[in-house]
DNA sequence: GTATGTGCAAATCGTTTGCAAGTCA
DNA sequence: TGACTTGCAAACGATTTGCACATAC
C-alpha cells in the first residue's frame, strides 16, 4: 500500500499540475485513509469543511488522469474510488455489499499473457477486476429462510 | 461459444419462467449475433419493431437475473451486455474504444486460489474482468502527434 | 496577474417506477 | 382467465456543463 504523509500530499499534487488547494488536499486525505474504496456521497460526507459534489467530481475526475487514484466498479450504480496504490482486487457481497480486499494474486503474469496473445494491442494501461459472491454470514442467513417454518421470523 | 438455435431460444426462455415473447426472443437472437456486448441504445437500433427502452431495460435485467445474458462494465458511463458463454473477457481501446476479445487465460485457476485465501467468502458467484489500453493504431496516431512538426496536421 | 479551481444553477444521461392496457399459456 | 409483458409519462440519481467569482503560485 502507497504512503503518502501530509507534506508529501502537496508535492505529489503539484508534480501532478495541480494547484494545492485545500479540497484536493483534502479529499486525497480521506481517501488515503478509507479501508475501503470510497463514492462521491461518501467523500462529501467525510469533507470538512463540506463542498460542493461538483468540486469533488472535478478534483477526483482529474485525479484519476493524472492515475493518482482508480475507479472501482462494484456494480452498485455509482463510482466508487481508491488511491492507486498496488494491485489489489475485492469480493463483493452481493447480498449485503460486504467488501473483502484481496491480495495480488497472479494477476501480473495474466496481464503478461494476455498482451502477448493480443493481436491488436501492445499495451494495458488499466484493468477492472471485481469478484461477486454471498459471503459466509449472508450464505447462512439465506439457508435460515429456506429450511425456516416461519418466513416471517427472518429479518433482514 | 454457447449457440441456441431460434427454436430453443423459445425453450430456454420459457424455462427460466418468462413468456415467450417477440420481444424477448428479438432481443435474445441481436445478443446472439452480435460480435461484441451491447448498449441499451444498440438493441434499440437492432430492433424491429422498435421497442420502447423500458421494455428493452426490464428485459435485459430479466435475463442477467438468470444469468443468461452477462453484464460488462466497459467504464463508459452506460452498461453492455452479452450472452453469458464461457469466460472470456476483453480489452478495450482508452482511445477509439476498440474491444478485443480474450480468451479464457487462467482466469478459472485464480478464483479458485481468491476463493481459497478469502475469509469472509465461500462461493463466487460471478465477476467482471476488463482490461483497459491503447491499442496498436491508436499508439501510432499518439507517437505521430508526439514528433510531428505541425500538430495540426494530425487528426483525431 | 493569470491560469486554475470552486460554487451555484441548470442541463443531461442512463436507468427505474407507477399505472393502465395488451398478450401469452 | 390470470399472471406476466409492454408502453407511456414521469421520476430519479449520478454525473456534466456554463458561467461568474475566488484562489494559488
């Protein structure tokens, strides 16, 4: 995982073209130190002072140019967004959104073999890779209602 | 490369408990033949009659359901869709949007292992795999504006 | 001082929902 | 017939755009 400590935010920004205002700062902040990948709603919430959603599409928009950070798509409807650090990928519950981050797995070498059989390209420069699944605590919520007598009793 | 025939397209649609439509079936055959996954917007144009985009939408969510059609997230704002063959996954051109389909690769030996190291997870239930670059005409038109003397010679 | 960043209002785009009418089994 | 489908109008939510003002460098 990519560290970035306060004074280097700013040089990081800058070297990026970016002037070093307080909300990019800011936001870069918060999504340095979220466990998990982060949508605008969140962001917004998070930003003290709050500011604009418009401000922070801009600043994340222009962020993920420069590939300082990356979009993860969960399927959910929305972006959500993670500094760009190592390779690392994420199981999504598709029952109650739980997110488990994986380690980098053997992905490198997938990558190396699939631009060596591609005929049309000579170089990745991203990719999106999500797995979908029922975690363990929904699996066993789900078996409840099945062999449950009373649906009724079963919350969820 | 899964194949259905026009008259198993009815069967397999009345045996995932839908009514065999026009509409449906239509939609069915325009993913079957299509060479790449598909727009909302480009099953509107393919079809005819023309139908109303809720119609196509309601479908299309129909049969992800039943995991006969997948989704794919090409990052570019609206959702594609394709027959739910075997696993096979693309790249996509940042620049032109050019797609090119892979191979399987090793992708079914890696979610054994992400299964295998995952705590909170017992079972995959799909995923989504995208690889994202420039492709070789793109790189070239790039190099191009790159060294040209007159960059307004060069179009986009 | 000037290019860049920000906030506000409004537009846009993909997608979803409610409801009444139509259609398949 | 009756449940499933469809079309139309309208709502919705995420994201984008235009423009005037503010800020970093």
């Amino acid at each position: 995982m990519q560290r970035i400590d306060s004074q280097n935010i700013v040089l990081l920004v800058r070297k990026a073209g970016f002037k070093a205002t307080p909300a990019i700062l800011a936001i870069l902040t918060i999504l340095q130190r979220a466990k998990k990948p982060l949508t605008v709603q969140e962001v917004a919430e998070k930003l003290n002072p709050k500011r604009d959603k418009v401000t922070i599409y801009r600043i994340l928009e222009k962020l993920k140019e420069k590939r300082i950070i990356r979009h993860v798509d969960f399927q959910h409807g929305h972006a959500h967004y993670e500094l760009n650090s190592d390779d690392h990928h994420h199981i999504i519950c598709t029952a109650c959104g739980k997110i488990e981050e994986l380690e980098e797995c053997s992905l490198k070498n997938m990558m190396q073999q699939v631009i060596k059989k591609s005929a049309l390209f000579m170089r990745l420069t991203s990719h999106s890779m999500e797995f979908f699944g029922v975690c363990k605590t929904c699996d066993k919520k789900m078996k409840k209602i099945v062999s449950s007598p009373n649906l009724m009793k079963v919350r969820t």
